[in-house]
C-alpha cells in the first residue's frame, strides 16, 4: 500500500487527512503549527519533521494549503516539498491558487523527477468531514489513477480536466459563482426583512422554487441567528473572487458581478469579519 503524505492542516486539511487516516492509510501529516499534527497522530498518522521529508518519505504527498503564497513558500521555502520530491514520487496540490502558482509548482516538480496533480476542491468543512468533496484534478494523469484509492475516501465525486491550471480555473469558476450568490442572497434575505417579511418564510418560499439550494438551506440560518460559526471563511471567498476577476482580466472577460461581489466581501474583511464564514458578509449588506 502507498504511503501518503499530508501537508496542511487547517479546517480543510485536518478533515481530510483523518478520512485517510480512518481508512486505513499508512498517513505521515506535517503543519507550519506542530500541535495541529496531535489529533491526527492520536489517530494513528506519523508527525514528519518539514514539508520536504513527507516528501522524501512518501509516495504520495497531499498539500492542502490557505493560499497561493501559503502554497508557494510550503514547496519552495526552506525544507519544503521541493527539497523531497523526485523519483517518480507524487505531489497534489489541493490548495485554491491561481492557475500560474499551479504551473510554476508543476514545472519545478517535473525539473526534479517527481509527477504533480494540482486538485482543488468543490465543498468546505462538512463535505470535508464526511468525504463528499467535488475534485478538479488536472496534470499528471498516471499520478491521477494512482491516487484514485485515496481520492475516492476524500471526495464523492472526481473529475480529470487536463493540463494543469485547469482545475484551478475550475475552481474560480465555481467560487465566483458561489460569491455571488451568497451577496444576491444576503441583499435578498435583507431587503425582504427590512420590507416587514418574515425571515423564515423567505427561506421557505426560496427552498421551495427553481432556486432552492444547499447553500441557501444551510447558510439561511446563520443570517438569521446573526452567528456564523466557520465553515469556510469569509477572506479566503475574497482571495477566490479576487484570483477570478484577475484570472478575468488575464482572458480580457468582464465580470461586473464578479467584481461587485468582490468588492462586497474586501469591505467585509475590511470590517474584521475575515475569518467567520463566508456567510457573515451578511453583516455588510445595508
């Protein structure tokens, strides 16, 4: 059986490295905060020291990591994947980046002898938890069906989408549409209670029609409790919608919502709500 390795272990990473964990893979697990590994090895993973000996020691080495600099310095910063990989071994990059992080990564992985697979994911912390992510897999397509066993215990759901960057730009596509949303839905659930509706009949009637969907279902509630304990958090949604305008601006595509919803979620942060979920740009809505 392969040794997998797991890089990054934030409210993403942690869940699904203990579904592999759970399954009975032999796990090594590191994070940039060494008391994050603790869960994790109570449940039988191995601590590794740095980034580049999960590498070296594993045939298989997953990464799921905040940001594109958070994944750059985790594979070219001192001890990090960069000093490990080769031989024929694998790196996946599940981390939400842009697709020229994903290329730069892929291009050093390949100089060094290893295989990269960038493969980042549609869902948050429940999917997580439960292992029914969506996965955007692009690149290596050999490493690609090696992890297929491992893949399988993270995601209900995997899809190959081919050269890397790929399934970067799916991604965007998928979290820009989701910013938008949940902004058309806070302005919605706002303006409908400022007009004397009752907030849980709009929900209802939503849930009800054409437009009924799981994000609505579960995020309603928090705007109305005016709670919104972390799921996916709200600065990292503005990292995405802003990798999707730039990615925009790279193709010469306007995104007028896109850009709207940003903004929306950058005055969010703005006003020190980054780290709720992403539903507390609720708060911002006039």
């Amino acid at each position: 059986m392969p040794q997998y390795g797991f890089i990054g272990l934030g409210i993403m990473g942690s869940a699904m490295a203990a579904n592999l964990v759970k399954a009975g893979f032999d796990v090594t697990v590191w994070n940039r905060t060494p008391a994050k590994c603790a869960p994790l090895v109570s449940l039988g993973a191995r601590q590794g020291k740095s980034p580049g000996e999960v590498a070296a020691s594993c045939d298989i080495t997953f990464a799921m990591l905040a940001d594109p600099t958070a994944a750059h310095e985790a594979f070219f910063g001192l001890n990090g994947v960069l000093a490990g990989i080769g031989g024929g071994r694998g790196y996946i990059d599940m981390s939400t980046v842009d697709d020229v992080t994903a290329r730069t990564i892929a291009a050093a992985v390949a100089k060094a002898g290893g295989r990269f697979l960038e493969a980042p994911v549609s869902g948050t912390k429940k999917p997580a938890e439960d292992g029914t992510l969506v996965i955007l897999a692009a690149g290596d397509r050999s490493l690609y069906e090696e992890a297929a066993q491992a893949l399988d215990k993270l995601g209900k759901k995997r899809l190959y989408l081919g050269a890397v960057g790929q399934g970067a730009r799916m991604k965007l596509v998928v979290n820009m549409v989701m910013g938008g949303m949940m902004t058309a839905f806070c302005e919605g659930m706002s303006l409908g209670q400022n007009g004397g509706l009752d907030g849980n009949q709009i929900l209802e009637v939503l849930d009800a029609g054409a437009i009924a969907n799981p994000m609505f279902k579960g995020k309603g509630p928090m705007l109305l409790q005016g709670e919104f304990p972390t799921s996916f958090p709200l600065k990292h949604m503005q990292k995405d919608l802003r990798l999707a305008v730039a990615l925009g601006d790279e193709l010469g595509q306007p995104l007028h919502t896109a850009a709207t919803a940003n903004e929306t979620f950058k005055r969010a942060c703005a006003a020190g709500h980054g780290d709720e979920d992403f539903a507390a740009v609720y708060r911002v809505i006039d």
